[in-house]
C-alpha cells in the first residue's frame, strides 16, 4: 500500500501495520465510526509478542531511516 504523508513523500506501509489490514481488499467504510472500530479491532489483534519484537527491532529500524535520510528501509 502506497501513501503520501503531508510534505508529498510518497511511502509504502509495512505489510503488517494494523492500517494495512483495516483497507485490505479495498475496503470502504459507510462512516466514522465504522473506521474506527475497524481501526481498534485490528490494533488488539496484535499479540504481546508481537509487540515485543517490534519494540526489540526500532534500535536497528532507527539506525537505517537515519543512514538512508528518511528514504525507504528494508523494513518487512
């Protein structure tokens, strides 16, 4: 999934982002509050150990956003 934050950098989600699995297959929401439940639902999909290796991983995540300037990582 591509997007373009605010300054007009085009970038691409992580395939595991709770944001990426709320819009998969193209999916629309009637209202807001649909959004944000779908939103909610899929953040307390996420496990504990999930969260633990992501935690574990934004030292060297850091490091390689710093050493390519903001540019794309290798981030899977």
């Amino acid at each position: 999934m591509h997007c373009v934050c605010a300054s007009g950098r085009a970038y691409s989600l992580p395939p595991h982002t709770p944001v990426r699995h709320v819009y998969r297959h193209g999916k629309q929401f009637n209202t807001i509050q649909n959004l944000k439940d779908a939103t909610k639902d899929e953040w307390d999909a996420i496990t504990e150990v999930e969260l633990k290796t992501l935690v574990a991983s934004m030292p060297n995540r850091v490091i390689e956003v710093i050493q390519k300037n903001g540019g794309e990582t290798n981030y899977l």
